[in-house]
C-alpha cells in the first residue's frame, strides 16, 4: 500500500510539474475559441476540404459569411522542387520538395491576421522507379496538406478574437 501511495504522489507531482511548465501534448491544444466560422476557398481544394474537415470534427460550425462571424481564407498551394545534390555524373540525386501557403483571418473590428505555413521534404530520384518515385511525390504532398491543415487549426486556437 506505501508503495502505491509513494508511485500515486510522484505521478501527481510529474503531472503538475509538466502542466506547470508549459509542456502540452501534440494536438491536445487545437481547440479553437470560436464555435462558427465562415471558410473561404476553394472547395474542390483537398486543404480547403482537410481543413473543414478538422474544423468540424473539433465542433466549429462553417457557416455563411455574416456579421460578427470571423473569416479563415485559405490562399493556394504552391509545391517547388529543387534539386539538393548530384552525383559524380551530373545526375540529379536527391530533391527537395518545397510546400508554401498563406491564411488570413479576419474579424470586424480587429486588424487581419496573416499566417504562412511552409514545409520542405527531400527525396531521392529513382530513374528505375519513376512510378515509385511519383507515388512518393504525391504521398509527401499529402504530407505535408495534412501538416498544413493541423497548423491551421493550432494557429486558430492561439487567435484572440
């Protein structure tokens, strides 16, 4: 029994410890405040659909747009890839895929705020696997929408409104 009481404390004391200093678990603090917000973009967009689909599940409602509703726009992707090495025979190696897109969101009477979400991933060029290495392009895409879509809502959490 002493041993359990003595496991129990020190876990309550760890738990306080971590709360204590700012330490949260990944995606346990993507709640936004607001409870309905007008989405803006494309809807055939896979990052517009990823993002109301995460605002939705957290219990945010996309409504019209309408006075006192605040406004998350979405802009459009932009994926760059550039070469990252060579090897000794002027072959391309290894790329570097680069993911970029700015948000606003915008409430009447605050000022806009302005959000950019970028990521970049490496891969290596497989010439004997060119479908291999296009599946692996599109699956880093995917990738990285997803990062983009859950950044967006930690973001949106920390927004005073």
């Amino acid at each position: 029994m002493n041993g359990f009481l003595t496991r129990l404390l020190g876990l309550l004391l760890l738990g306080i410890t971590l709360s204590g200093c700012g330490f949260h678990m990944r995606g346990g603090d993507s709640i936004p405040s607001v409870r309905e917000i007008t989405l803006i973009g494309d809807e055939r967009d896979d990052l517009y659909r990823s993002v109301a689909m995460r605002l939705q599940r957290v219990g945010v409602s996309i409504v019209p747009a309408k006075e006192g509703v605040p406004e998350l726009k979405l802009g459009l992707m932009q994926t760059k890839i550039q070469v990252a090495s060579v090897d000794s025979r002027a072959q391309n190696v290894e790329y570097i895929m680069l993911f970029n897109t700015e948000y606003t969101v915008t409430e009447a009477g605050h000022p806009t705020q302005r959000f950019t979400a970028a990521f970049n991933r490496s891969f290596l060029n497989k010439s004997s696997e060119a479908l291999a290495s296009s599946r692996e392009q599109e699956q880093l895409r995917d990738e990285m929408r997803e990062q983009t879509a859950e950044l967006i809502l930690i973001q949106l959490s920390r927004v005073k409104f």
